[in-house]
C-alpha cells in the first residue's frame, strides 16, 4: 500500500528502477513464502503464541538496530505508536485467526490484499480524502469478486474469509493513521513500538486463551524461524532497500504480484486448486488492485519510468 501522489523529485536511473523492480519482484516471492511458512507454523503453534512470538522478536531487533531513535520522542508519539500498535494486534489477532481456518490460502491471499483498495476509502471517512472515481470503480470490481467467492458456497463465505475481509478494513485504517503520524515519528520507532504491542497483546491474548504446547520440535521452530528471519526480516529488509531505488507508485505495482506468488505456491505446496467461482472471485479482485492503479499501470504500459 502506498500513496497515490506524484513528488515533484528526481526519478531514478532506469537501470537502478530496473533493478529496484526485480528485487521487489523478489521480495513479492518471499511475502508469498511467508503465507505458506506461517500456515505450517500454525499448525503446530497456538496460533496468538506464534504471532506474539513472531513480532516480539522482529521488535527486539529493530529496537537492538535503531535505538538511539527510541530515546527522542515525545509522550504524545509514543501514545501514537501505541494506540496505532493495538490497532495493528487487532489485525493481526484477525489475519493469523484466518490462516488458521482458511482452507485455501490462495483464495485468502486475494482477500487480504482488499485492504489496498480499502484505503483510499477509508481516508474519505476519517479525513473527507477526495479519491479519483478510478478508486470507487476499483471497489465494485472487488465487491462483485467477493460476491462470486461467496457463490462458491452458496453465497455464505467461509469463517477464514470474514477474517480475512475484517482483517483488511483494520489494515486500512492503520495505514491511514500511519500516514499522518509517520510524519512526526522516525518510521523505525513506530514500526519497533507497533511491533512489540501486537507481540504483547498476542502473548496476553494466548495466555488467557490458549494451551501452550508442552514440547516443541525442530520442526516447529524451523518454521518459527524461516518466518522471523525469511519472511519478515530479509523480506522487509528487501523491501525498505528497493523503495529507496525506485518511486512509490511503481513499487506498489510490483507489490500486487504477492497474492499470485501466493497462489501459485499453495497449488505447488498444498495442491489447492479453485474452483470457476473462486478463480473468477480472485481475478476480478486482481483486476480492481490494477483499476486501482490504472493510472500509473497506462504510464507503465506506455513506457514511461516516471510513475
């Protein structure tokens, strides 16, 4: 998810924005690793102990790596990081609850990336953001796709699927509140703040809620660990790096290819095939994700690298 709006800066080389992209295209292969790493984890794992875990110990890092920023702050950010950090554990608590009814990751892919599109709408209802009708087109599209998922099954969506859509909603109001403080807090202390409150809330939350196994295996903790250290860690790591080489608008284009990573990667994994209804369900949320997008998808297609 990103901002719609052109800088009036710089653009990149086009061999440094042709690199940027095809490190970005990497780091869409690693989200799509990430789905399948953390479906396996959950298997064994509780699942509010795996995330609380997880985010704990990517917290941990961030604060090892930055924290000559965790000390220049004000009470008024760190009241921000915070209540935005419960905001963020209510979407995580929804996204690995999913995972772990979800029958089919692939389908739940498509429907976690509607919070692209929820965004914009979003910002229209907390801060009156006016949207190009390209963003409200882009919403129908997606709507009649989940339509056609919940036509699967007799228009009634699957338990995963409403915790997927809930999950979104909550991700695009984070977004749009991290848009407006991330002005006035380095963007690692927030990310550092927000992670180590989804690491408590989901660590509390499991402790209440759930039975923690009474042995663990090295299988267990292989998958823990390729999730920490492969798909968040290097991932985000890849992330922050090729954002840095390209514009925000092209990035987010390659960004879209994550739910088709994902997809292809459960087939290959899980053997999970769709059926008419869901592939036509997810392809027209692909296609809203692009209407979305339509204007910096035109100047691609045209060739221009300023996007």
């Amino acid at each position: 998810m990103s901002s719609s709006q052109v800088a009036l800066t710089p653009q990149p080389d086009p061999a440094q924005a042709a690199r940027a992209d095809g490190i970005l295209f990497g780091v869409t292969f690693l989200a799509g690793l990430g789905w399948i790493f953390s479906k396996e984890a959950v298997a064994s794992w509780p699942p509010l102990l795996f995330i609380g875990l997880r985010f704990l110990l990517a917290s941990l890092i961030l604060v090892i790596v930055g924290w000559r920023y965790m000390q220049r702050t004000s009470a008024r950010n760190w009241l921000r990081a915070l209540v935005t950090g419960g905001l963020m554990s209510l979407a995580m608590v929804c996204w690995v609850f999913g995972l772990s009814h979800a029958t089919q990751i692939g389908v739940g892919a498509f429907l976690a990336c509607f919070g692209v599109l929820l965004v914009p709408v979003v910002g229209w209802f907390m801060y009156r953001q006016r949207s190009p009708l390209s963003v409200w087109l882009a919403l129908l599209i997606a709507l009649i796709g989940v339509v056609c998922l919940a036509w699967d099954r007799g228009f009634d969506l699957e338990l995963a699927h409403i915790w997927f859509l809930l999950s979104a909603l909550l991700f695009a109001i984070l977004f749009n509140l991290n848009t407006r403080y991330a002005a006035s807090l380095p963007v690692m202390q927030l990310v550092a703040i927000q992670l180590a409150v989804v690491g408590a809330v989901n660590m509390i939350l499991s402790l209440i809620t759930e039975s923690w196994p009474q042995s663990t295996t090295v299988t267990m903790w292989g998958w823990f660990f390729a999730s920490v250290l492969i798909a968040t860690s290097l991932r985000f790591f890849l992330q922050i790096y090729a954002q840095g080489q390209t514009t925000a608008s092209r990035a987010a284009l390659v960004m879209m290819m994550e739910p088709v990573w994902t997809a292809v990667m459960a087939a290959l994994w899980y053997g999970e095939t769709m059926s008419r209804n869901q592939l036509l369900g997810c392809s027209l949320i692909f296609l809203a994700l692009i209407v979305n997008r339509w204007r910096q998808v035109a100047s691609l297609l045209r060739g221009k690298s300023k996007i």
